[in-house]
C-alpha cells in the first residue's frame, strides 16, 4: 500500500486517483441491484422519486439535470413498469405529480439490500486499522459533498 501511496504526491494527483477509484466502486455498486431491466437514466429517476419525491415532471428533470422531454420518456417507460404512478396535483389540477408504487418501493429497498450486502462483504474482509481508516475517509467525502 505504501507504494501506491507515495505515487500521489500532488493534490492533482490525489484528485485524479481519487476520482477514479470513487466512479469505479459507483459502477460496481451500480451493477448490484434487483433484477430489472432498467436503464441507468430510469433507475437514477426511481431511486429520485424513492428517496425525494413526490415530483412533478419538470422538479424531476431539474433534479437530475435533463430535459423535460428527456425526462417525460423516462418516466413513460417507468410508469409501464407499473414502477411510477402519475396523478393530478391536489392544489393544481394541471401539474401531473409523479410518485414511486409499492412495486417500485420493493426494487429499491431490494436493490438496497444488495448493494449494502456486497460493500459490507468486502468491508467485513478489511483489517481494523483499513476499517478505521475507511470510516475517516469516510467523513472526509462527506465534507467534501457537502462543501
């Protein structure tokens, strides 16, 4: 470990690393989830709408920072799914309000589930001191999310 470490000498390189190794476990972690046949852009949507919603379509979009259109086919193929429901606003009868089923509840807490076993199988491998060291990067890439 020592080698590896010594090679990230400047902040840029520690940057460049970082960031690699951070998207590399994000598409590991992303492989693990309940079988579905969902797409990348509509999985990010549900766990939106699971995590954050309810939604109107335009909340939706901005939230995951594309177009309406983009959004609106998006969320057709999830409402098929039987995944998403859309239903009238109580205060605005023209915004159509975008809410997660039972059914969608179940593939994110399912996906969930895996993905926490997966992490957790190979953290349960690493030596107290790589654990400990694991939970102050941790706090360290919360501070960075949230400056």
């Amino acid at each position: 470990m020592a080698a590896s470490s010594s090679r990230r000498t400047t902040v840029a390189e520690l940057s460049h690393d970082f960031r690699l190794a951070n998207g590399r476990l994000a598409r590991r972690l992303r492989q693990e989830k309940a079988d579905s046949e969902l797409s990348g852009s509509q999985f990010s949507a549900l766990g939106t709408l699971y995590f954050n919603g309810p939604f109107t379509l335009r909340e939706l979009s901005e939230h995951e920072r594309v177009t309406p259109p983009s959004m609106n086919r998006t969320v057709n193929a999830l409402v098929e799914e039987g995944l998403v429901d859309r239903a009238g606003s109580a205060d605005d009868g023209r915004k159509v309000v975008l809410t997660v089923t039972e059914h969608g509840r179940t593939l994110m807490r399912e996906t969930r589930k895996r993905r926490d076993a997966w992490l957790a199988q190979r953290i349960g491998k690493l030596s107290p001191e790589q654990r400990r060291v694991l939970s102050e990067a941790m706090e360290i890439m919360k501070e960075l999310t949230n400056s």
